[in-house]
C-alpha cells in the first residue's frame, strides 16, 4: 500500500529512503514569510531530504512541491502581496503542485475560513480559526489514526492556537482525529495537518507527505 517506503524511528540512520529519482529531480520549497518554517527543514534534513525557502515568485517557480508552514495565516496573507504569491501559489497548486500544510498553512488552504479570510481554496475543507482557544490553551494531544494508517501513528502532537476543520469535502480523507475533530487529512497531492508535526518527535507525516508526492508521480 505504501509503495515500499520504509519508515523508521528518525535516529536510526539506514531509515528513511526517498527514492532517489525523486530526490535527485525535486527540490522541496518551504513558504518562509512567517512562523514555524525553519524546523520544518530540519525535518526533511533528517529524513535527507533537502528543501529551500520560498519568499519570492521567482523562488516558488523553481521549487516542485511546497510547504505552508503553522504561524499566522493573516500575517503571511498580507505578507504574500507584494510578490502576489497568494495567487501564483494559487495557480501552481491548480497545476498540481503538491501541498504539505500545517496549521495556518492549512487555514490558508482551506475553502472557507471562519471568521471570514481570504483563502486559495485548494482543500475541500471549511475552518474555524483559533477553535480551540488561545495560546495558553496550546496543547499536545494523542490522535488516533483511521485503520489504513494505525502504522503511520505520529504519537502525540501539538496543537498551538489551533485551527478546527468544521467540514470535511466528499474527495478529503481523514487519515487522524483528535477526539472527534479530523486533524489531518488528504486530498490528492495535498496533505493537511491542524497540528504542528515538525515540533514533535517523530517524522511520520513528512514522510507522509514524501510518499504522497510519490504517488502523484511527481
Ligand atoms: N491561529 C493561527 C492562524 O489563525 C494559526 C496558528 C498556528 O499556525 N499555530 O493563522
């Protein structure tokens, strides 16, 4: 099911293999205007993965798959403007650019955010900004994972005034919930994390998002 990916704790070295096809021929772009991007390159680093940051048209043009980084999606919103990057990410995304989003990454991706945003509308998914509460009601929680992928369980994550998906499309699927609220999530070539995967321990759903571009045959 999982097209040969062997996934292992992150501190055994012989671990993780991307293909190397794919790693010789990709070149993975993380938005780098605001927020958690940074630690989200020692991830890929540490499945040996390189990854570059996009804060200029010109930047996103050269990368093959993205990813929206957790911080404040109304920040980057604005922040974007003057590259217009909200709408060449936009039009790179229509062109099948694979996604992986996490927190306000996916509130930017979502199709209707509450209270009203602007949104690239790429996810077939309606979200409630800050549900959960504010800052001090940051939490790391235990998701349980759908039967397909119990293996792929990342443990505890961490939820920092995070983001409640309130609808779920008809072509989204719920790969993890946190009690009944689904928290990540997959469409294809998008993956979507409410959570932010890159301060916990593991690397699972980077590798996720690895073999999700694989699949895409990207
Ligand atoms: N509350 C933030 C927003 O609305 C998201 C928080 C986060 O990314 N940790 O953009």
């Amino acid at each position: 099911m999982f097209f040969g990916w062997r996934v292992q704790a992150p501190d055994q070295k012989a671990g993780f293999e991307f293909p190397k096809m794919l790693k010789d021929q990709h070149v993975i772009g993380v938005l780098a205007l605001q927020g958690a991007f940074e630690a989200h390159r020692g991830v890929f680093r540490r499945l040996g993965v390189s990854s570059v940051l996009v804060r200029t048209a010109n930047e996103l043009e050269a990368v093959d798959a993205l990813l929206l980084p957790g911080g404040e999606s109304s920040a980057m919103l604005r922040l974007m403007e003057p590259q217009e990057l909200f709408v060449r990410i936009r039009k790179r995304i229509d062109s099948g650019l694979p996604v992986l989003a996490t927190c306000a990454g996916v509130i930017l991706l979502a199709k209707k955010v509450t209270p009203h945003q602007q949104s690239l509308g790429a996810l077939d998914v309606d979200i409630e900004r800050n549900a959960y509460g504010r800052q001090v009601f940051s939490s790391v929680e235990a998701l349980h994972f759908s039967p397909q992928y119990q293996g792929d369980n990342a443990g505890e994550a961490v939820f920092i005034r995070a983001p409640r998906v309130t609808r779920v499309g008809e072509g989204v699927e719920t790969l993890a919930w946190r009690g009944d609220d689904p928290v990540l999530l997959r469409s294809p070539g998008i993956l979507a994390a409410t959570f932010h995967p890159e301060l916990g321990k593991g690397t699972v759903i980077h590798e996720l998002f690895l073999r999700e571009i694989e699949r895409q045959g990207r």
